[in-house]
C-alpha cells in the first residue's frame, strides 16, 4: 500500500506541473502525415519517390544537441527512415514556438514491388545512404505536454549509386516530456 502511495504522489507531481528541466532536457514524439519528396533514388534507374506519407518523429535534446529517429510510411508501399544527430533552435513566445533544426545522419529506404511501377515484381532493395537536412517549422503548445504544428525540412541525400536533394511538409500532433 505504501508504494502505491509513494507511486501515486509522484505521478501526480510529475503531471501536475510544468517540466523543471525543459530548457535542459527535452524528450519529443510526434505523429506526422503530409508530403515527402526525395528525389534520385535508384532501382536500376534513377527515379523520384514522391508522395503522401504519415509516421513518427522521436528526439531526445540535451540543451540544443539531439538525437533524432524519423520514420515515414509513402502511400505508395514505401518506407523511409532517417537516423540522425543534430540541433534545435526554439523561439518560446507566449502562444506559439518558432524553431529551426538541422540534423545529419544515415537514411534508409526501401518499398514494395508496385512503388514505382505497378507492373512490377521485384521489391525495391533497402537503401542505406546519408543524408544532411535543415528545417524550420512552429509549435503551438496545448498546455504542458502536447502541441500541435506544422514543419518543413529540406536535405541533401547521398546513397551508392545516387544522390539528390528531398524536401517534407508535416502537420504533427507530439508529446512533450
């Protein structure tokens, strides 16, 4: 009974109140869907993959530096996923936060036989590349722990046989610990 208390009370502290060390340590996680085009990606020819795309974005931040893992489902039978280190800026005004992120890393990805073509039979083989990006976008916090927004990111890829340059638009409701 008495660790149920203890858990109890802590919980509610925990929730209860704004984060002490938000301008320390930040744990974000958001749920994205909008566009995503990355541009000279080769299945034997070099070809756009483009589209509609929802996923999740996770970053870790301790002060300005983070780790960022960003995954996105295409419409169209593809996956793209980008692991990275990096930085975020925030403007924290009074009803919206500003910011600007860059990070680099490795890209990775891969889809289904119908992605570029749908008289195809042959899987579009993993990709695994590097990728730098940049990006700006603005936060509407929804209290302490939830906000809502919109960002764009722009990047330079560099995968064997290929490299380009992709772009996304994501609308994102997140978690903010």
């Amino acid at each position: 009974m008495r660790k149920l208390v203890t858990f109890m009370v802590a919980g509610l502290l925990l929730f209860s109140t704004a984060p002490a060390l938000a301008d320390f340590f930040a744990v974000d996680v958001d749920a994205q869907a909008g566009y995503m085009n990355i541009s000279n990606v080769s299945d034997g020819e070099s070809r756009t993959l483009a589209g509609g795309t929802f996923g999740l974005r996770g970053k870790l931040e301790i002060l300005f530096l983070c780790a960022v893992i960003d995954w996105q489902h295409f419409f169209n039978d593809a996956d793209f996923a980008h692991v990275g280190l990096g930085a975020d800026f925030k403007l924290p005004l009074s009803v919206v936060e500003p910011y600007i992120r860059g990070s680099l890393g490795t890209i990775l990805l891969t889809g289904q036989p119908d992605t570029f073509d749908p008289e195809r039979e042959t899987k579009l083989d993993v990709t695994i590349g590097f990728q730098i990006r940049a990006g700006a976008g603005l936060d509407i916090p929804l209290g302490n722990w939830f906000a809502v927004g919109i960002c764009g990111d722009l990047g330079y890829h560099v995968f064997p046989d290929e490299n380009g340059i992709d772009f996304s638009v994501m609308g994102y409701l997140g978690l903010r610990i």
